[in-house]
C-alpha cells in the first residue's frame, strides 16, 4: 500500500502541473527547448533528491523538496522570460515526474 499511495501522490503532483498549462497542442518534443526542460528538470530533482538525502533528510522529506524546487524554479524561469511558452511548464513537469519516479522506484521497490 506504501508504493501505491507514493506514486498516487507523484503523479497527483504531475497532472496538477501539467493541468496548469493546457496549450493548444500537445507538447513537441522533437524541439530542443522542450528536451532541455524536462531533463533540466529531471535532473533538478535527481540532484535535490540526493543532496538532501546525504544530509540525512528522510526519503519523502527529500522527495518532496526537490519535486517542489525543481517546480519552482521551471516556474520562475518562465514567468521571467521574454518569450514564455506554456509548453515549457509541461515539459518542466514530464521531467519532474520521471525525476520524482526515480527515487520512488530504488526506495520502494
């Protein structure tokens, strides 16, 4: 039941950001912008996750913090960009949750 709710929360977390912006269409990709977010934001979240977890932060506290860092930070990105795309958000938030799917999957399984 523990994994089951661990992911429940971890996809909870990505559909809400990836409902926050709906564009026209779905997210492309094939554009390096695009493949630059998500593995940004992958990594963020690798790296959040590891650094607090070699702190001695349990695993969820660590989980959390880099899920919401690493969100704030795509967040802040684009809100102060010139050029701001919603398709960012949603590419910031795939790599988010296979960031966040990680740690989930060595921890629990």
């Amino acid at each position: 039941m523990r994994k089951t709710n661990q992911l429940h929360r971890i996809a909870l977390v990505a559909a809400i950001a990836i409902s926050v912006a709906r564009p026209a269409r779905a997210v492309d990709f094939s554009e390096k912008d695009k493949q630059v977010h998500a593995g940004l934001s992958f990594a963020g979240v690798i790296l959040s996750y590891g650094a607090t977890r070699y702190s001695g932060w349990s695993h969820k506290k660590s989980l959390w913090t880099g899920i919401f860092l690493t969100a704030a930070a795509g967040y802040a990105k684009e809100i102060s960009d010139k050029h701001s795309d919603e398709q960012d958000l949603q590419a910031d938030a795939v790599g988010i949750l296979l960031g966040a799917a990680i740690p989930v999957i060595i921890y629990e399984w």
